[in-house]
C-alpha cells in the first residue's frame, strides 16, 4: 500500500511581474507622466477660468482634445501594428513635452487662446497615437501569465495618479499663483517616462504585413472586436456602464441640493470613486486571475448598477460616499478583466489597432455619459437620471449575459 504525498500549491508572488525589469520602468514612467498630465487637467482649467470667467472656454477644453483622438486612434492603432512601438510611445511622448513647454510659454505671455485651443488639439493628436503603442507594448516586455497582475498594476498607477496629480496641481497653484510652474513640472515628468522607453530592451515583434493596403488594415481592428464575441462583450459593457452609470457627472447638484454639503464634502465624493478603484487594483495584484471570468465580469457590472441606484435614492452621505467607493471598486474589476482579455486574447499584429478600438469606444461613452447625464437630468431630475442610469446598467448586463454565451461560461483567463 502507498501513500501519496500531495504538494501543497505554490504560494502565489504578488511582485512577480514587477521584478521585470522594462516593466518596473516602464510602469514608474507611466506613474509620474501620468501625474503630471493629472496636474495639467487642473491648471489647464483655472488658467482659462481666471483669463476668461466664462464656463464654455472650459467646455472646449474638452472638446478639442478629444476630437482629434476619436479622429486619429484608428490611424493611430494601425502605426502601432505596422512600426516599433516603444518608438512611437517616445515620439509621441517628445510632442507632448514640448506641448507642455508651449503651454508653460503662453502662460507666461498670456498668449492667445487659439494658440492655447491649438495646442491642446495636439495633444489630443499625439495621445491617439501614444495609447495604442503604449498599451500594446506592455504584451512585448512580459510573459502572458503575468498579464492579469500587470494590468491590475497599471490600474493601481493610473488610480494613484488620478487622485495625487489634481491635488499636486492644486498645490502648486497655489504656492505660485500661477499655472506656468505646473506645465514645466509636466514637461520635466514627460521626460522620465522618455528617459524610462529609451531603457526599455523591448523584443522586436512580427508587425502588420507591409503590403496589406492601409483602408483594409484600419478596418481589420474593426473586423476583430466584432468576430471575436468574448472581447466585443466585455468592450460593450464596460462602454455601456460608462454611458449609463453617470453618477460622478451630477455630483456637484448631489452635493449642494440633496446631501446638504460645502466644497470640502464635494471634492471628499469626487475623490470616493478612485479611491474606492485604488484600493481594488490593489487587491487584485496580489490575487489570481478570477476562475470563473465572465461571470466576475458580469456580476461586477451588475453591482456597479445596484450601487449607483442606491447612490441616486441616498440623502445620508456616509451612504452616498460609500455607493461612491463601491462605484470605483466595482469599475475597476470591469477595467482589469477587460484590459486582461485584450492582452491575452488579440493577436500581437492586431494589437494596436484593437487597442484604438477599445479607446475610441471607451472614450466616446466617456463624453457622452457626461451629455446624457445632463439630458436625463433636465428630464426627470438629478435622481431621477442617475436611477435611470443605473436600470439602464442592469439591462445591458441582462442583454449581454443572455446573448453572450462564451462570456457567461469564460473561465480562467488564457485556458
């Protein structure tokens, strides 16, 4: 009679991914520039506010950066398919610290607002080229059983920036009274994540075929998300959740007519979601990829509309931060297991140009959740819309799961 000795499981490591090298450089670049473009978004804002006085010059901030990125990510996505990436992440990143400088100069003159408008357009240019490169170099400088740690990692320096960079950039407005030192400082944080991609030994990669025509090969993104049912899925319902869950738009009325708070009680809310999504990813990256995907997936987006109807029927604030901090959380998993299966599931040659996809979608329904918030609000009332908003949220999950069969059933990433 034997006896079988069962070995127990490999503790999983946490910090495996961070021990590769290009990619602790390339995160810790990624987390101080993203830092300072946080920054910008608010000098950006109180310059043109303190110049003008006028709302709609805010507006167009906006509005002239993300055109040229709905505009550009497609052509963006197929540079990234056809050249070195780690290239155009650089070339992209130079253009945009040199918008930095330009920026910081017209502070300093009080140059024109076109030039201002104009140089804010570049930047959205140079970023619907930066983001399809840089979110298809990462697969280029780690293995595929690290992409879910790394995509949780990404999310917790994106989550941390999001909340350090405006606090900073306030900060240092203050101390200066001026807007000017926050544009250099980006500018000087641009030029690690420049210094950060020149380290990087990226391995070369099988781009595009040179001869595919250009109109075919930007249609070939296009053609992949829609044939490829688990990744069009999981796209459609974080866009969708965006769209509809557009709590965080009607803050400012939430927080004067309904909760009864000052300033201080609106910038602790608009803080609650990042913090509430910091504190996810965190977690996430040092557990493993969920066993059963798709319905982590689903039941994430699902309470991510629980939550914000509870937020929309809430007077108590402690009640309304904490559907906040849900909110986050919740939308975090959303954007792990989403950037997980476009890692793992697209083909290297198609990276770039699935990743534009991805952006063009996501960015959209960033713009126009804040519209259709705006929209509902006029029509039935602050509460209204975001209890709106949030059925809206769990019939796309009830449309999607019902439609969905290979999402319902994924399991472990990558089996």
């Amino acid at each position: 009679m034997s006896t079988e000795i069962k070995t127990p499981p490999a503790k999983r490591d946490p910090y495996a991914v961070l021990r590769f090298r290009d990619f602790r450089l390339l995160i810790a670049g990624r987390f101080v520039a993203q830092v300072g473009e946080m920054m910008v978004s608010v000098s950006i804002g109180w310059e043109l506010y303190e110049r003008t006085g006028d709302p709609f010059a805010l507006g167009l901030v906006g509005l002239v950066q993300v055109i040229p990125v709905l505009l550009l990510s497609l052509p963006g996505g197929y540079v990234a398919d056809r050249y070195n990436r780690k290239w155009i992440t650089l070339i992209s990143q130079v253009v945009l610290v040199c918008c930095s400088l330009v920026l910081a100069l017209l502070s300093i003159t009080q140059g024109a607002l076109p030039l201002l408008y104009l140089t804010l357009a570049v930047i959205g240019a140079a970023r619907a080229f930066n983001n399809p490169a840089e979110a298809a170099l990462t697969p280029q400088i780690i293995p595929p059983e690290h992409y879910f740690s790394a995509s949780a990692w990404s999310a917790s320096v994106w989550q941390l920036s999001s909340i350090l960079g405006p606090a900073m950039g306030g900060l240092i407005i203050a101390i200066t009274n001026s807007a000017t030192a926050v544009y250099v400082v980006n500018a000087a944080a641009g030029l690690v994540l420049v210094g950060a991609l020149l380290l990087i030994r990226s391995k070369q990669v099988s781009y595009a075929e040179q001869d595919e025509p250009p109109l075919q090969a930007l249609r070939g993104g296009i053609r992949f998300v829609r044939s490829a049912p688990i990744i069009l899925a999981s796209i459609s319902l974080d866009m969708f959740a965006v769209l509809l869950g557009g709590a965080t738009f009607l803050l400012p009325v939430f927080a004067k007519d309904i909760l009864f708070t000052d300033a201080t009680g609106l910038g602790i809310l608009r803080a609650a979601p990042s913090i509430g999504a910091m504190l996810m990813a965190l977690y996430l990256a040092r557990r493993d990829s969920f066993s059963q995907t798709g319905k982590t997936l689903l039941l994430a987006v699902a309470g991510f509309g629980v939550a914000t109807i509870i937020f929309g029927l809430s007077t108590s604030f402690l009640l309304s931060l904490l559907m906040l901090v849900v909110l986050g959380a919740l939308d975090n998993i959303s954007v792990v297991i989403r950037h997980t299966l476009l890692l793992t599931y697209t083909p290297d040659a198609m990276r770039g140009r699935v990743e534009a996809v991805s952006s063009v979608f996501i960015g959209t329904s960033n713009e126009l959740g804040g519209f259709e918030s705006g929209v509902a609000a006029a029509l039935l009332g602050p509460v209204g819309a975001v209890v709106f908003g949030g059925l809206g949220t769990l019939a796309v999950v009830a449309t999607i799961a019902a439609r969905s069969p290979k999402l319902r059933r994924l399991g472990a990433i990558g089996d």
